[in-house]
C-alpha cells in the first residue's frame, strides 16, 4: 500500500499547478465565457505544451499515462483553478476514437445527451439512416461543451436498434451556442440529415467506460474546487472580524469547518478508490458510490462556504462565486447523487 | 385548541382573492411565475394597485392609512398574495421604515413620509451593513458630524437592496464615539440625490445586480431629517428588525416554491417517468413537504400569539432558521429536478418581451438562478448563526 504520487505524476502536479496559478485569472475565465470559444486558447496550448493531454491516455495511444491516477493529477488541478476547458471532452472523445489529433492539441467533443434523456446513457432518439454507403444522422442534442469551438465532433445515434458512433463535420449540423454557470460553453445541436461517417457500430460498451474515465476526471476536478473553496473559506475566517475576534474564534463556524475538511477528505479518499478501480471489474460500482459521494460533498461545501462567508460569499466579483457555482453543475453532468445512488444499489445487488 | 379560521377570516380570505382576480395583472403574475426579471416599474404598479384598494399598509394602522389588519389577517393576506405569484410588497418603506417613523418619528416626518410611501413618491433602501458591520452591526463607522443645522455625513454602506432605484436611505450612522458601541448611533433619514452620495452595483452570484454600495463623501443632511434622539438609533433599529423579522418564516413563499417543484419535477422525464415518481425524489420533497407543513402550524403558533397581543420575540428567530432552511431546501430540489439544463446561463430570456429562446425546459435557469440566489435567506436580516445565538441566549438561557 502507497498513497504517494510517484516522481513523475508528483512533477506533473508541480508544473501544473505553478503554471495554473500563473495563468489562470477570474477575469481571464469571464472573458473566455463570454468569448466564442468558452476558453482561453493561450491557457490551453500552454497545457498541450506540457503534455496535459498526453497524460491523459497510455503509451500505446500515444501518451505517457491514460491510469486513473493520471487522470486525478490533472483534473484536480484543473478544479482548483478552476479552470474552465475542453479536457474532459479529451477524455471522453480519446476513448472512443483516435487521441492522436487530442494529445497535438486538437479540441474535440461528443455530443451523446439528448433534451429529454437527462443522465440515461442509452436513451437515444436520434436515429442514423444509411444511403448510398453513406449515413445521415438526424435528432437533437442537448448542452454539448464546446461544440462551437470544436474540430472534431463525435455524435452517438441509433443504427439498426443499436447505438452507434459517427463523425460529423461540425459545419454539417446547426448549433446554439450559449455560456454556462461555472464557466465554458455549450450548444443544443440540431442534425437535419446531417452527413456522418460511421466509427463504430456497437459503441454502448465503449459509451460506457469514456463515461466512467470522464466521470473520475470530473470527480477529480470536484476535488480541486473543494480544495481551492476550502482555502480560500479557512482563509477568510481567520481574517474576516466581527465583534472585535476573527469570525474563525467562533465555535459554531469552527466545527462545522471542521466538518467540511472531514468530508473533503472523504471525498479524495472516494476519488482515489475510483481511479485505483478504473481499469477492473468493479468499476461501475466505484463510479456510481463515487459520484454519488462528491454530489453531496459538493453541495455541502458550496453552501457552507457560502454561509460562513457571509455577504461577500453571494458576490460575483469574489473568486469564491466561480469556484462554488463550477462546484454545483458537477452534479448536473455525467448523473446527480441520486442517479448514482440508485446504480449503486442495483451494482451493489448485482 | 382549534385549527380552523374563523367564519370572519375565511370571508376576509374570499375577498382577498376575488380582488387578487381582478386586479392583479396577468402579465405580472406571468413574471413573478415563470422567474422573469421584475423591474422598477413592475413593482411600482403592483404598489399603486395595492394602494388604490387601501392595502399596500399591509402592516400600518389605520389612522396612517394603513390596513388596520391584525397578525392573522397579514398571514392570510401573505398566503393569498404569494399563491396568486404577486410581486412581493418592497419591505423597505412599508415594512421598515414606516413602523419606525410611527413609533420614533415627530409628526412633521409622520406627515411628510409616511403618505409618500404609500404613493410611491419615495422608494427606500436601507444603509445599516458596512464592509465592517454585518453580524456586528453596532460597529458601524459612517459618521455623521453637527455643522449647523446639518449634519455632514461621509463613509460606506453596503448590500444595499435595490438601492440603484432608491431616492431615499434611511441610515444608521456614527454621532458619537464615547462610551458603549451602540450608543453613538443615530438614526438618520438621507436624500440620495444629494451631492456626495454615489451608488455602486453589486452583481451576486445569480448575475443579477441586486445590492449597492453606497458611498457618503461630505453629504450633507438637514437635521431634521434625524428620527428621534441623537445617539438613539441602536434602539429604533432593533425595533425596526424585529418588524423585518415579522413574516420571517416565509411560508407563503416556501408553498409556491413546492408546487412549483412538485410541477417541474411533474414534467421532467427521468429513466421513461415523470421525475416526481422517482422515489428517490420524490421522497426528499415529501420530507420537506411535511417540514413545510409543521412550519405553518409554528409559523401560526407565533401568529396567534401576536394577535393575543404579545410581542414577537426570540420564536421569530427559530421562524427565521427553519422557514429559511425549508426555501433553500426547495430551491436545491428544483435545481436538481431540472437535470442537465441547470447549466446553461442565457440572461437576456429573463427579460419579458424578450426574443431569446430560454434553453431546454423554461424553468430551468431561474431554478439554478434562485437556488444560488437564496443562499442570501440564510445571511441577511440576522444570519441563521446570529438567530441561532438568539434562540440559546433567550430561550434556552444557555
Ligand atoms: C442579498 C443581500 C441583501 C442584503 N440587503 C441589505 C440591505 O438592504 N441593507 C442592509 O443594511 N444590509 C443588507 N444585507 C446585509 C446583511 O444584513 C449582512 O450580510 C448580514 O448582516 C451578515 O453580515 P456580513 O455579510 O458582514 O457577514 P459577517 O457578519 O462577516 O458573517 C460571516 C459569517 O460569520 C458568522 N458569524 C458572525 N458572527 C458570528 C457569531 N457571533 N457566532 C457565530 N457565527 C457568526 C455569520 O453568521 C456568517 O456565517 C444584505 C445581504 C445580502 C447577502
């Protein structure tokens, strides 16, 4: 048993996190969001210059990582800056198609959801029609990160009563392109007959683990931000005066900031049981206890730091407003505490 | 014990309602229920409505042209109105400040400012917190200095709600700097068009600009815009927050909150069912359901003994902490019930009239907006800690 990183993943989190706190500013995050991209290109291509993407995947894609600790490493990183980007569409997209293009750098998503499947993996509508040897896809898709900024867009449809994964020219299809809570944006997609090239046919096994590596990713990143909100609220109670003593003197804030770091520790222990399970056979179970576990450490943090913030916790222009929004729509993506809690039992039954 | 309202509270029930058919606007009830943004105007026609029919004095006497309506009465008239989706009464003058003008005030400003309120020449905000006056509020710093017949004013408020509509501010400021905190503080009555005064908006986390900073550089105030006696205003403001904490629990607001989810959750589709049959779900709005429903009877509890004629005391703060508890714990399910579509963040739909298309199901955003929003309930008016302090000093003697 050994919890330390090894050498290589411990540098990978020093740079990262020194070139993060160089680069990453709120005002950098609101420009990007409200920018055509959703994200700061420059922040994004120093990542690629330091192989970010390549960690994600192992060497026989090309990478020099691609384990579920790889992956904690990265997004934890990228929750603490909170940093808005496309990577965990890298991680989606890298596992069901060539990652090649990725780790150079290339942004890519897939657009899976629909507007009535909430978190249903195999609820799909849109439908792919082959003529010709040619397919067409035609259906909706629902809030698709980056869709606007992306060169490679991977569109999941039904084929002979399958589900099934195609390539589709971003230009082929209509899109509504819209900010996000938390940062980044999205589009619904509109596929009208759109031209698609197929990637594969049977593609719900491969769904099923890009979502569970994307699901640790993001658990990760959750991880961060509840590093960063931790911080940033120890820091303000040992500053922040009222009646004459730092408000961190008061008992009742005190034991329930003690409460807050007891269930962010759980939350990394829940993290690292996810990413040690990635690539064995009790996956699903750790992703369903993990993602339930950080939807509710999330919501809890996010509310206490606010509360014991006080005023300046509502405001946008304090750095904790970002974090703790960013922190909230981690539930609103890949199923909330109650979807999990619901696979887990049926996992757990199994 | 008796459960029921009398025949007399019942028939004042029914009148409230007919009017409420014919009298509130549909376009505003349309806002005020879809989540749309209400503006300044929005709220002053609700007001001169109300005003029109004798009930905008919801808390006034009736020699102050008030309604003359004892605790029940408001209670219904505050469960009726929220039903309809109402625009909520502005508490800063009607609540606030005109209760305090009649207990405090001379009759000069009872003659001047108390008409006013009610026809809308005034809108008022309200200048107690400071950067270093939240929980502490005796702490205030803002100073008002004797120069002649004015006092000249300089410093900063801030939270100010709505204050970037507001003419006028009634202040808790700084007269003297001897002996015990609160008694250096004075209660002060400032017009905000007067040169010195600057208003900076706040955007909270919802993106709204809802609060202000207020800032006072060598304003200076005719003394008779004092309320009561200098050095005095410790002792009106804690009147006045008493008043804010009347209504405190909210109920009427946490019941349109719940049949908005228990809607929403109704329409969301969630594994080939409507979202509400999920158990897991449904589960957690039935328990603050029942929450909700043992909060009015303790909401009435207190009613009831107002009515009797005894003064609210400490119970407002548990009313505080459970009925704030009870809206932020609605507001979560509602976001949660929206799935997905929480995330997207298009402001310009929150317009009325507006040509932008909301993104997936039209309750979505302002679900995310409110639960992020109402993280205030459980800070201001008194945070959940301080009423919390109240309730182990005050009932408890601890
Ligand atoms: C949306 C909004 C609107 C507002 N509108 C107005 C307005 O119109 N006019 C106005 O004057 N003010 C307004 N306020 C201000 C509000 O009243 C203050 O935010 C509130 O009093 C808390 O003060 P603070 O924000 O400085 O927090 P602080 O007092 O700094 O509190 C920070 C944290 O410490 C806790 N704490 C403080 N003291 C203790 C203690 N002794 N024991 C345990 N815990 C403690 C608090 O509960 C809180 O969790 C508004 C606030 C908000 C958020």
């Amino acid at each position: 048993m050994d919890f330390r990183l090894t050498d290589e993943r411990q540098m990978l989190q020093d740079s990262l996190r020194r070139y993060l706190t160089d680069t990453v500013t709120p005002d950098g995050i609101a420009a990007a969001t409200d920018g055509e991209a959703g994200f700061d290109r420059t922040v994004w291509d120093g990542l690629v210059e330091m192989g970010v993407p390549a960690a994600l995947f192992p060497e026989e894609q090309g990478g020099f990582g691609g384990a579920g600790f790889d992956l904690m490493v990265v997004f934890e990183e990228l929750g603490r800056a909170g940093l808005p980007a496309p990577l965990l569409e890298t991680v989606l997209v890298g596992s069901l198609a060539s990652s090649e293009d990725l780790i150079a750098g290339q942004v890519a998503t897939l657009a899976h959801a629909e507007p009535s499947s909430r978190y249903d993996l195999s609820h799909v509508e849109t439908r792919a029609e082959q003529a010709d040897g040619a397919y067409q896809l035609t259906g909706r898709k629902a809030v698709v990160p980056y869709a606007s900024a992306t060169e490679t867009l991977l569109v999941s449809a039904r084929l002979n009563d399958k589900i099934a994964l195609f390539q589709v020219q971003p230009d082929a299809v209509q899109m509504r392109d819209y900010p996000l809570n938390g940062g980044g944006r999205a589009s619904e997609i509109m596929l009208d007959g759109a031209a698609a090239q197929l990637v594969q046919e049977d593609a719900m096994d491969a769904l099923h683990t890009a979502f569970a590596r994307a699901t640790a990713a993001q658990c990760a990143e959750a991880l961060g931000l509840m590093e960063a909100i931790k911080a940033l609220t120890v820091d303000y109670l040992r500053n922040r005066k009222q009646f004459g003593q730092p408000i961190g003197k008061f008992q009742a804030l005190q034991h329930r900031m003690a409460d807050v770091l007891i269930e962010i520790e759980q939350a990394r222990s829940a993290v690292i049981n996810l990413c040690g399970h990635l690539d064995g056979p009790e996956r699903d179970l750790h992703v369903s206890a993990t993602k339930n576990l950080i939807g509710r450490t999330a919501k809890l943090v996010v509310e206490e730091s606010i509360q014991m913030h006080g005023g300046i916790g509502m405001t946008q222009e304090y750095a904790l407003g970002h974090l703790a929004k960013r922190l909230t729509m981690v539930d609103h993506r890949f199923g909330d505490a109650d979807h999990h809690l619901e696979r887990f039992i049926r996992l757990a039954a199994a | 014990m008796d459960l029921s309202f009398t025949p007399d509270q019942q028939a004042f029930r029914a009148e409230l309602r007919a009017f409420l058919n014919e009298n509130l606007p549909a376009r505003l009830s349309d806002k005020v229920r879809r989540g749309l943004r209400l503006t300044k105007q929005d709220y002053e026609d609700w007001h001169a409505i109300l005003n029109a029919r004798g009930w905008l004095g919801v808390n006034w006497p009736v020699e102050h042209g008030g309604t003359g309506w004892d605790a029940v009465q408001r209670h219904i008239f505050e469960e009726e109105t929220t039903a309809a989706h109402a625009p909520r009464i502005v508490p800063f003058g009607i609540a606030m400040l005109g209760p305090v003008l009649m207990a405090f005030g001379n009759d000069a400003q009872k003659a001047h400012y108390l008409p006013r309120i009610l026809n809308g020449d005034d809108w008022w905000c309200q200048g107690y917190s400071e950067p270093g006056a939240g929980s502490d509020l005796a702490n205030v710093q803002t100073t008002a200095m004797r120069d002649g017949d004015h006092y000249v004013v300089n410093g900063q408020k801030t939270w100010t709600t709505l204050g970037q509509h507001a003419n006028m501010i009634f202040c808790l400021v700084r007269t003297s700097k001897e002996g015990k905190k609160q008694e250096g503080i004075s209660f002060l009555l400032i017009d905000m068009n007067t040169p010195g005064v600057e208003v900076r908006p706040i955007v909270l986390i919802d993106g709204e600009p809802e609060v202000n900073e207020v800032w006072f550089s060598d304003v200076r105030v005719p003394v008779e815009n004092l309320v009561g006696e200098e050095n005095k205003g410790w002792t009106y403001a804690k009147y006045l927050l008493t008043h804010e904490r009347t209504n405190i629990a909210g109920v009427g607001f946490a019941r349109a909150g719940l049949s908005a989810l228990k809607r929403i959750a109704g329409e969301q589709m969630d594994g080939g069912k409507p979202l509400i049959q999920n158990p897991f779900f449904a589960a957690k709005v039935a328990q603050v359901e029942i929450d909700l429903m043992a909060m009015a009877t303790t909401n009435l509890r207190t009613i009831a003994a107002a009515a009797a004629g005894q003064a609210p005391g400490a119970e407002s703060s548990m009313l505080k902490v459970k009925g704030t508890v009870i809206r932020q714990t609605i507001n979560a399910l509602t976001r949660q019930a929206v799935g997905p579509y929480a995330a997207p963040f298009v402001s310009e739909a929150l317009d009325e009239g507006s040509n932008v298309e909301p993104v997936g199901p039209e309750a979505a955003m302002p679900a995310t907006q409110a639960y992020f929003n109402n993280r205030k309930l459980s800070i201001y008016g008194g945070s959940n800690e301080v009423q919390r302090q109240i309730i182990s000093k005050a009932i408890l003697e601890l």
